[in-house]
C-alpha cells in the first residue's frame, strides 16, 4: 500500500475526472481478484461486490478525488489539485480491506454482504466544469454521493461506512460521532450599469459596490446568527466586468452557507437575499439570486458507531481516542448518504498540516496504511452477527430528491 499511496498522492485529480486513480484501483482489484466484475457509474465511479447471498450489504465508501490547493507542495502544477484532504488514504484503505476479506475468501465468514464503492466528486469545487456535465447530461449532482444515490449504486445497501483523515492529528488516534453541516450555495448577481470611469461616473450604477454592501450587511448580520448550530458563510466574487477606467456593470458573489440546522439553513439564506436586495435597491441597481443546494448535514449513526467504541476497547495498538468533540462546520455528501441508509464515519490520525491547507501530509503510515485497516477489520469482526437490523433505517432516492427540492424551493431564481 506504500507504493499506491505514494502514487495517488503524488498523482491528485479533481472530481469526476479521477481517471489515473480510477485506473489504480482496477489494476489492484484484478490483480487480487482476476475474475472479478468492476460496475462503473458517473464517470470514475466504481462498485465491486462481495456477495455470499446473506440479507444485509456493508458498503465501504472511499472518495476519489482531491481538494484545488494551487499552493500545496504536491499540487498538480495544471489543475491545482492537491490530496490536502487525504482521499488518497480512503483509497489505500478499502483496497486493504479489499485485499484481506478476498484472500481465502474470509468475506464468506461474515453474514453480511461487502460492497466497496469508490466515490468521485466529494469537494464541491470546479464548479464550472460539473455543470457543463450537468448541461450535457452526463451527471444530475454536483456531488459523487448523490449522484451514485439516484443511479441506484446504493439501492441495495443497508449501512455504509467510510474513513477520513484529521489533520493536524499525527498521534494514533480514531475518532468517532463527529457530526458535520451542511450547505447551501448562493448566487447573487448584481447588476449596473457600465460608463467612463472618469468622464462620466455619474452615468453609471456601480455593480461592484453593490456587492461590497452586500458583504458589509453579512458582516453585520453575522451577530444576529445562532451560535449553537455552526453556521458559515464565505462570499467570494467569483465573476466580475472589472476595467479600472469602466464603472463595473456586472458582478457575481457566491458564497456557502453552512449549518448542521436545515430549517435554520432556510431562515438564513432568506435573511442572505434581503440582504442582497437591500444592497442593490440602495445602490439602484438589481441583482438576480439562484440558490443550489450543497450537501445534507451528516449526522453519525450511533448505533453502528457503538461497535467501533468496542472495537477500541478490545485492543491496545492505537492509545488516542476522541468522541466528545460533537460536530463540526465541515460537510461532506456522506450527510446525503446518511439521509438514505445509517452511515458513519472513521476518523484517523497520522497527518500532520492542515485539512485543505498547502502542509496536509501524511506522517504516519505504519499507523494509516497497515494499523488502522487492521483495526476496521476488528470493527468489522464486532458488526458480524450483532447488526439488529431494526435499529436500520431507509429511505428511497425519491424521499431525498424531494426533500432536497423543499429546501431549495426547486432552485428558484429572484430578481430584484
């Protein structure tokens, strides 16, 4: 697993084009397993079954793709993509656990069935690009999770469990029921008016301060915003007409909106857009609002995470353990996964820097490629047998799609 890490690590992909990655994990799976079916969906998205026929599915879930860190020391000098997220580790580890349930066949002893997903598109970035496959048919989300929800890759799962990094965490440590939020992504547009800077201001409506309003009242409504659910907004102009000697007529501010609270994430976004059309209205310009939804809020399903908690208890390789720290304004779309079937995810240590920083590297691969799958493994051993499966839930692609919709109100569009 060194070599893969090394390799993957050294070889970041943005998603949905994860095509050298996507081309590691086939060669280890037939090279460990020849006979083996691969299922492909979206563009680098895999699925590869253990099935002995038993009535529930584990997935293992690893994400593909890297984080656009242009100033990461290992960062793809054309696309900026670093691994300052540490996926390439989410890779290394299911093909680990691939690799031993498949040697002697040892997934045959378990009575419950494997699936080992390979996800694109976790970090909602390249926006641009994900919408010309929108445009074209080719995707319906943003995100890989969702994504492989509405294609049915997760239909006939039951509970799902996946693994992330901690940065900053170079001790052995797992950590457990860390909750994250979720978001929304809003789109203000404002609108002016184009003149001579010099010759004729007077002529012209200033879109840029426009937005600049626009951040200043964010900035001010920030003291009304609830403390308790972690709520975050990040605008950042993302589009503008900017000429130095050209009153600037038009400019795009998009920002996340986070929180672990949806209800709380519609109060805000309203509060957002007055705020955006107040701005406008006092300048004399407009600005057009779309709003798209991110990813749910991901709430760890304690049920499952008990047997982690076991799993711990039993051995005395790894010292450091963390479940108290609650949730986190960090979100994923295993929050959508997490809608649909029971899901958690595994936290490890042995990466020093900072997630989605230009320093994330790992620093302890004893401990991350060959330790902590050994303790999934034992995880794995706790689930054989015990899952109840009345303390399962599910929820259909439907049930999410529409729910989805509710918060979005169907991705409205407002011009003021």
């Amino acid at each position: 697993m060194q070599d893969i890490a090394a390799d993957l690590f050294a070889h970041p992909e943005l998603g949905y084009k994860e095509f050298y990655t996507k081309s590691r994990v086939e060669d280890f799976i037939h090279d460990v397993t020849p006979e083996t079916e691969i299922h492909y969906f979206s563009t680098t998205g895999m699925r590869v079954n253990l099935n002995t026929g038993q009535k529930m599915t584990l997935a293992f879930v690893a994400e593909l793709d890297a984080v656009k860190v242009p100033g990461h020391f290992q960062a793809d000098p054309e696309t900026g993509a670093a691994h300052a997220c540490g996926h390439f580790t989410q890779v290394t580890t299911a093909l680990s656990l691939y690799g031993y349930l498949t040697e002697d066949k040892r997934y045959q002893y378990y009575d419950f069935n494997f699936a080992f997903i390979f996800v694109p598109a976790e970090e909602f970035i390249d926006l641009e690009y994900r919408q010309s496959l929108i445009d074209e048919g080719v995707i319906t989300y943003m995100g890989g999770k969702p994504e492989a929800m509405k294609l049915g890759v997760f239909d006939d799962v039951d509970f799902a469990m996946c693994v992330h990094t901690i940065g900053g965490a170079e001790e052995k440590l797992v950590e457990i029921n860390c909750d994250l939020a979720g978001f929304l992504y809003k789109h203000y547009r404002f609108e002016g008016k184009a003149s001579h800077a010099g010759w004729d201001p007077f002529s012209g409506v200033n879109a840029y301060s426009m937005s600049t309003l626009f951040n200043t009242g964010l900035g001010l409504m920030r003291q009304q915003l609830r403390e308790d659910v972690y709520v975050r907004i990040n605008p950042v102009i993302d589009h503008g007409n900017f000429s130095t000697n050209v009153i600037p007529d038009e400019v795009q501010v998009g920002s996340d909106l986070r929180t672990v609270d949806v209800e709380y994430m519609k109060v805000v976004a309203e509060r957002m857009d007055k705020v955006a059309k107040g701005a406008a209205y006092a300048l004399e310009g407009k600005v057009q609002i779309q709003t798209q939804m991110g990813y749910l809020p991901f709430v760890q399903a304690r049920y499952l995470s008990n047997f982690v908690r076991e799993a711990f208890q039993a051995q005395d390789t790894i010292p450091h353990w963390l479940e108290d720290r609650g949730a986190v304004a960090a979100a994923g779309d295993i929050g959508d996964l997490s809608y649909m079937i029971p899901s958690i995810q595994i936290s490890y240590g042995g990466f020093t820097g900072t997630i989605h920083g230009n320093d994330l590297r790992m620093v302890d691969e004893p401990f991350v490629l060959q330790e902590f799958p050994e303790f999934l493994v034992s995880v794995l051993d706790q689930m054989n047998g015990r899952i109840d499966p009345d303390q399962l839930y599910r929820r259909s692609y439907d049930d999410y799609a529409t729910y989805i919709q509710s918060i979005v109100h169907e991705g409205e569009t407002h011009e003021e």
